[in-house]
C-alpha cells in the first residue's frame, strides 16, 4: 500500500481546476500545504493537501512508479535544532527553492550527526563551495544569516556586482 495524496495548486492559474494525486513519503493532513515539483523541469510549487488514500498498486489512481512524490511541507525548514535549510523559500510568484541543497547553521557543532560537507563562511571560497553541484553543503559562522540572505537574494535574480556570473548561475542551478 502507498500513501498518495490528491493535490490542488492553488498559486498557479494554470493548475488550480484539478487536483493531482502524488506519492506522500510521509503523513500528510487534509488541508495541509506542502511543496511538490510540477512539470518537466519539476519546479517546486506549493499545493493544498485535498484528500489523503492508501492504495495497492492495483487501485492506484496514477500509476505508482509514473507519480511524483510530494517533498516537504510548507514552511518545515528546521532539519534539526539549530539547523535550517534554505530550501522551501519562495523565490518568484510561484515557485519555491529545492530543499536539502544548502543548510544553514552557527556553529559547525550544530549539524552533528548530518553527513554534509560543511564550510565555514569566513573561509575565502564559501559561496563557490555553495555553488557545487551535487552536493549538500551547511554553511556556518557568525554571519550565516546574512550568507543565506545573499544566496537567496541571488536565486530571486538579484545579481551582487561582486559575485561571478558562473557561481550566480551555479546557484540558481542549485536551488531552483
């Protein structure tokens, strides 16, 4: 049996007339909002949890192996205390950043137990560290605020006169 849950895209017009039935990795709530790819290129966009099913393979009202699976819920950014991801922040009219990309922490301390590469944001090479493909990556210092700040300032489009066009690009690539 699989859990799926029937989704309806309330921010898109283009979406809004039907409901569109994912997998649900875990519990999901009837009302609930959470973050889904749509598309080809699967940009995450938020939806409205309608109805909660378990089906066998053969009830299945989409085929399970065809279906996407929901990714997060909205607004569940804390990965663990003191931990937070940079994925699931709205960065256009309707689409949100890819979770588990970059985190975010204070102290390196604070992600113990994640295996991540980690980086501190004093070293000289954090935002290129950042920019890796492939790679989940927690970002900590002092002013990691602010470095995720500039990171999702740069994925809104908002290109700092100081940043390489490579590593913009390599970011937006990331999260988006």
């Amino acid at each position: 049996m699989d859990l799926f849950a029937a989704l309806r895209f309330t921010e898109d017009e283009n979406l809004t007339g039907r409901v569109y039935w994912y997998l649900a990795p875990f519990s999901v709530k009837e009302g609930e909002r959470v973050l889904a790819p749509v598309g080809p290129h699967d940009k995450l966009q938020c939806a409205r949890v309608e109805r909660v099913e378990n089906f066998s393979e053969a009830e299945a009202p989409y085929p399970p192996v065809l279906c996407k699976s929901v990714l997060l819920r909205y607004g569940d950014r804390e990965v663990k205390e003191g931990v937070f991801d940079l994925g699931g922040v709205r960065y256009d009219d309707r689409h949100y950043t890819r979770p588990r990309r970059i985190l975010i922490a204070k102290s390196e301390a604070a992600a113990e137990g994640l295996s991540i590469k980690k980086c501190n944001i004093c070293d000289e090479n954090w935002l290129y560290e950042a920019a890796e493909k492939g790679t989940c990556i927690l970002l900590f210092g002092e002013d990691v605020r602010e470095a995720g700040e500039l990171i999702l300032r740069i994925v809104r489009g908002e290109d700092p006169d100081d940043v390489p066009p490579s590593v913009l690009l390599a970011l937006r690539e990331k999260l988006r």
